[in-house]
C-alpha cells in the first residue's frame, strides 16, 4: 500500500488522495441498496434532508445551520417544502412503523 498523502480533504481515499466522484456515486448507491432505501442522487439528500427538518418542525434557524446555507431565503425557498396535514399523518406511520416493525 502506498504512503499516506496529508491534504486539507475530508474525505479521502484509504491513501489521503481525493476521492473519484463516480467511485462515491457507485458506493453511495450500494450503501443505499444495503439500506433498503430508494437510490437518489447524492445532491437530492439535501433536498430530502431540509423536507425532513420541515415535516418535523425543526426551526428553520436550526436547519439552516444544519444543511450550512449562509441565508435562511436559501433553507426555506430552494430546499424545503412544507407538508400537507395527508404527508404528516403518513410520516407518523412510517415513525411508528420504525420504531415497532414489528406491528406494523
């Protein structure tokens, strides 16, 4: 194995060189089949991230710094959408069903 090469990345090969980007997507894509969870594009977990804070009435303050935007304008009028009474009544079965897979 080749030396470790120190850089200001976070996240790197088992070398410290950068990542390949279509390495990352093919191995995003394995941990997302693993999961069991629908395969997305690595952008669109921001998205469903910011969608996910909204639906549970985190404060857009918080998400804001969650998801590292410089201006909430950012937060609430590209990444969230705000949840139907139908979507929270849902998210509160798929809550349950996670926590008790077994009743459901």
């Amino acid at each position: 194995m080749g030396k470790w090469r120190d850089s200001d990345l976070v996240f790197t090969t088992r070398n410290g060189t950068p990542v390949e980007p279509r390495n990352f997507n093919r191995a995003f894509t394995a941990h997302c089949r693993r999961a069991g969870v629908p395969v997305i594009r690595v952008h669109d977990t921001r998205h469903t991230c910011a969608s996910l804070l909204a639906a549970l009435d985190v404060h857009p303050r918080v998400a804001m710094r969650i998801l590292r935007h410089s201006q909430i304008s950012m937060t609430m009028d590209v990444y969230t959408q705000i949840p139907t009474p139908e979507t929270r009544a849902a998210l509160g079965r798929l809550n349950r069903s996670l926590d008790n897979p077994s009743e459901s």
